[in-house]
C-alpha cells in the first residue's frame, strides 16, 4: 500500500479518507483497513488522507479507481470534479448529507430538526453519492434515513457492508472464546462525544442496579479481553449509529446486550440470530463481497494466459484450432507447444502465429520412442507450456476441448473476483458421448481449469504416486494422468476451490446406480452451471468411431508408458473387443462405434463392455454445434 505521496507507479485503486487505522483505531478506520489489507493481490493499492486531495492530484489519477470513506477533511469544493471525472465507490460511516454527519446531533446543537437534505451540502453530497459506481451503507436502518430524503438514490446500486473485520480478529475472537472464564460486570464506553450516550448508558447501570466498569484508552486487544470476560455491555447512543463495532463484537464474545434503537444494526438477520455461526460468517464475507462489487465496477481487468498442447492434431482429427479460437476469445495471449507433429499440424500454427500476434508457439519434439513418452508428452510438455506464460493467470485446456463466446467475459470476471485464499480453480467440463445428444454422467463433470500464474505450480505427477522403473525414468501409479496441479519443490497437490458440492456428487453417484429422481437433479444441476458458470465442452468421446481407432493405435501404446504395465496384444486386454487388437477391422469399429453411440451413455474402459450395465446420459442446452461449424 502506498501512501502520498504515491510512488511512481500508478495505483489500481486510491482510498481516500480522514484518517486511517495507524492514526486512529477507530470504528471507521479499522474497517477501511480491513478492506485494504483484504485487497485482490494483483491490486495496487493508494491511501490518501482527504486533506492532500487537490485538483491536480484527481487530473494525475483520474485513471485510477477512488474509494471515498471519510472526507470532512477534503475541500467540498472538489466533489463536482470528482463526481464527474472520476470512477468511484463511497463506504458511508455515518450522514455526510448533514453538516454534523448526524440528524439528532444537529437538533441536539441547533434546536431544529436537521433540513441539511435541502440545502446545498446535503444537495451536493447526494449527487456526490448519486455519481458513484456503488455505495457501501454501515446498516440497513442508514440505508433507509438516505432514501427518505433522497428518493432517486433508490435506484443507484449499493449494498449494505456491515462493519469488516480482518483474519486476525477472528482468530483471536475463536481463542477467546476457547477459555473458561466466570463472566461478571457489565461494561460501558466512556467517552466525551455526546452521541455515544455514556451518561445514558451509566444512568441505566445506576437505575438497575448494575455492577458496571467505564473503559476508555485500552488497547482494542485489551477490549476485547474485557469483553470476554463481562457479563454484558450497555451502549445507549443518542444518535442514529450505522454499526458500532463494539456491539458486534461483545455479541461474539457471548455478552448480554443493552442497546437502544440508535444501534442501527441491532434487528438485521445476521445480527439478531442466536446462531454465533451465522453472525460470523455474514461478517467474514464482508470482505469479498466488498471487492468482488468494486472490481466489477473498474476497468481493472487481470491478464490470463491461456496453454494448450498439441501432437498431429489434423491426422487425430481433434477440433483444435477451435480451442485456440476460443481461449483467444478472452486471453491476453495463448501459449501453444508441439510435440514434433508430422501432418501439417504445426506448419498451421505456425501460419496462424503469423496472423495473430497473441499467439506464441513453440516446438519441443517429443521421443515417442521412449518408454515414458506419455508422461513427456503430457505433463512434462503441459508443464513447459505454462512455464512459458507470462500473465497474472493461467488457462489450460487440453485441445479437443473449446470454450463458448457467451462464457468468455464470465472467465475474465472470475479472474477479477479471484479468491484470495486459493491458488487453483476448478470448472465444470461437458463430456459428450457419440454427438450432441448425450452428455456422459460417469465421469467427473469439473476439471482444474484455472489458477494463479505463480512459480511454485507446475504440472506433473502427485508425491504420493511417483514411481520410476529400473533405469531412473518417471511413471505414475494409477490416480494421476501425470498432469496434476503440483508444487514445484515437494511435489504435493496444490489445493483448489470447485462449484461443485458433495451434494451433486452425490446425485451423480446414485444416478449410476439407477436412481431417476438423482439423474434429473444431477441433470439439472450440469445445465444450471453450464448457464452461469465459465463451462469448458470435451470433445474425446464425441465421435466414437474416431476414438476407438485411436485407443487401437495409440492410446493402448499411451497407458502402458503411462503406468509401466507392459500388456501384450491379447483379447484379455482388449477391453472392446474379444480378440487382438491386430485382428479387428474397420468394420467392426465402426458397428461398435454405433452400438455405444445408441446404447449407452458412456463407458469407462478400464473393464470390458457389459451391455447389460447401461449407462445413463444427460442432455444438456448448448450452442457448440453453431460455434464448431461457424
């Protein structure tokens, strides 16, 4: 985070606000810090106190993104400037539209009900709030207060934030709340400013009779301590208070609660529940929720690499240039390696380089002669391809799979929105089988997909299932295609986040078995993500005939180099037919190509066919045959 002045890079985003946390550990302050320290890492970050804000300094950084928190200290003089050149969001503390940013402060000073919305600050102060990209209310109750006297801001976009808490404050709220401890004494803020009510709140204590501790200059680690400790706290403001920490935070500790309607958060949902659970995790997503709508309102986009692999794509007949095609769609550059391919395969990437300077090629001709050429030719030559990306994000798709133009801003969002605590991002894959029709239930509908360009991950095989035979080479033992997302230096899996829920499987499971009612679920659920979520079409099993042809002159070849298991050509260990592989013939593939077209939903060949185990399919909406053909 920089502060002013800035460095002589230009930030993504500049806060701009009274004072911040260092200065004063203030409600305020400590949420605006919340949100900073929370920030996507791809995001620069500027602070800047409101009393530096100039002309000069908005015409330098109107490309920015401004965030307005507390600004009395900023020249008023500024706002229409701001309100018409800058992009920006305002968090709402308090009621700036007031010249005392509170309405019963200023009857409280004056006499008078406050009319600070007819006048010109309260005029300029709605059209500065009517400007912004989107508005961050404290509560619901604020929320309202504005409306009333500003009906049009009903229709501006904002939402309700609630106070925001950083992962230290959970910590600690978790370990106090581990401790035994004899709650006693009730606890009120003391403090000089009028609005937050310590007389009302002692003459309460008085009235009832209850043992009560005034605290002021503690440190918010010695606050809380207290607070674990008493039996309740009493806070009576005189004034409408948007969401004062305190209370969120004698809640979580398990303290009884005194509070008068001026606590304006005190009846939300997520406040007024008795379950701890709920109230915390409300507040723990304050944070993304803040910046998934702020990114969505800047210009800010992440760069995405997209990686592919390809080996005689032409003679395979796989759809690759329409994968190229589509990662183009919405990278920023797409990284493709050749494996040495000797059907005009990469004289046609090299032409399409050529033509599209996004395009970045590269040869690393693969020995098939080998006896680990799979794992070379997969992992190792996947692993190359990304080490070879140089954008804030990484896309693999292998290339018989493609995505459609309609989910192409949706992955550009999904970068944007990134989750912070998560390296890698797994998407849901449509397997077709034999056409459009069928869509296959027996294999997992999600496939990592996308992740964080950073230098520890890399493609190849698990710790756990590294094997290598007797002259040092590696191979994998079954669990892993040799692809999997890995670290660098101890090879362990690098975790992922996926939209994929132990229900669903669940669906997907019992489908297998039989269970129409699971299909449908499972089959509504594919459609429903197809819909909503960036969706990557698989196109192996799609031309059945193709793929068997295939399995019969390389991929047999493929698994024997990919787990060490040498197997003779056999009717053994033909898994589609009950002779040598040697001895089937084109005719014969091409029926069973027809047959498991119209007669199954898939197969996993690891056993041979059982006709009698049909499996089930799903059908899903798409436009791939449009997209394919065009």
């Amino acid at each position: 985070m920089f502060e002013t002045p800035f460095e002589e890079k230009k930030p993504d985003i500049i806060f701009v606000a009274d004072f911040y946390a260092k200065d004063i550990p203030g409600g305020a302050e400590l949420t605006t810090q919340a949100l900073i320290d929370s920030a996507p890492e791809n995001i620069d970050i500027a602070a800047v106190y409101s009393r530096n804000v100039t002309m000069e300094l908005m015409q330098k950084y109107n490309d920015c993104y401004w965030i307005f928190t507390n600004f009395s200290g900023m020249d008023l003089n500024l706002i229409p400037t701001a309100a018409t050149n800058l992009d920006y969001s305002i968090i709402e503390y308090d009621y700036k539209f007031c010249k005392y940013r509170s309405v019963e402060k200023h009857q409280h000073i004056e006499g008078t009900v406050c009319d600070c919305h007819d006048q010109i600050h309260g005029k300029m102060m709605s059209a500065f709030f009517l400007g912004a990209k989107n508005v961050w209310w404290m509560s619901e109750a604020q929320e309202q207060r504005y409306i009333d006297r500003f009906p049009f801001l009903s229709e501006i976009e904002s939402v309700v934030l609630s106070s925001v808490f950083d992962d230290k404050f959970f910590i600690k709220i978790a370990e106090l709340n581990k401790e035994e401890k004899d709650r006693s004494g009730w606890l009120v803020l003391e403090s000089n400013s009028w609005i937050k009510g310590t007389e009302d709140a002692v003459k309460y204590c008085e009235e009832n009779n209850l043992d009560f501790e005034l605290i002021s200059g503690l440190t918010h680690e010695e606050v809380l301590e207290k607070l674990s400790s008493a039996q309740g706290l009493v806070y009576l403001p005189r004034g409408g208070d948007t969401c004062p920490r305190l209370v969120i935070e004698a809640k979580m500790l398990g303290c009884e609660l005194k509070l008068n309607e001026h606590v304006q958060h005190k009846n939300e949902i997520w406040f007024e529940t008795e379950d701890d659970f709920d109230t915390s995790a409300y507040l723990f997503a304050a944070r993304e929720r803040f910046w998934n709508g702020v990114i969505s309102k800047m210009n800010w986009s992440p760069t995405i690499s997209g990686y592919t692999t390809v080996y005689n794509c032409i003679e395979n007949q796989y759809p690759w240039e329409k994968c190229i095609e589509s990662m183009l769609g919405f990278c920023d550059e797409v990284v493709v390696v050749d494996g040495g391919s000797t059907d005009g395969t990469w004289d046609k990437l090299t032409q399409m380089a050529e033509e599209e300077p996004r395009l970045v090629i590269n040869q690393n001709i693969i020995d098939w002669d080998h006896p680990r050429f799979a794992y070379h030719s997969d992992g190792m030559q996947k692993a190359l391809a990304r080490s070879k990306c140089t954008s804030e994000f990484c896309w693999q798709m292998d290339s018989d799979e493609f995505v459609l133009p309609k989910d192409y801003e949706k992955i550009k969002t999904l970068a944007k929105g990134f989750p912070k605590l998560s390296d890698l991002v797994a998407l849901p894959v449509v397997e077709f089988w034999g056409g459009y029709d069928k869509v296959r239930v027996d294999v997992n509908p999600w496939k990592w997909r996308i992740s964080k360009n950073l230098p520890h991950i890399t493609h190849g095989i698990p710790l756990e299932l590294r094997r290598e035979d007797e002259d040092g080479n590696l191979y994998t033992a079954p669990g892993s295609d040799t692809c999997d997302y890995i670290h660098t230096e101890n090879f362990k899996r690098i975790k992922f986040v996926a939209a994929y829920s132990e229900e669903v499987e669940q669906h997907r499971r019992n489908a297998l078995l039989g269970n129409q009612e699971s299909l449908q679920q499972f089959q509504e659920w594919v459609n429903l993500a197809a819909q909503n979520i960036p969706t990557v079409y698989h196109m192996s099993w799609f031309d059945l005939e193709r793929k068997i042809n295939l399995y019969k002159n390389y991929w047999s070849k493929f698994w024997q180099s990919q787990y060490n298991t040498p197997q003779e050509d056999t009717p053994e260990n033909n898994m589609f037919f009950d002779k040598k592989w040697s001895d089937v013939t084109n005719d014969e593939i091409k029926d069973l190509a027809n047959r498991l077209a119209t007669e199954m939903g898939g197969w996993i060949f690891h056993n041979k066919i059982d006709w009698n185990a049909k499996t089930p399919h799903i059908t899903i909406n798409h436009d791939c045959k449009e997209f394919l053909e065009s």
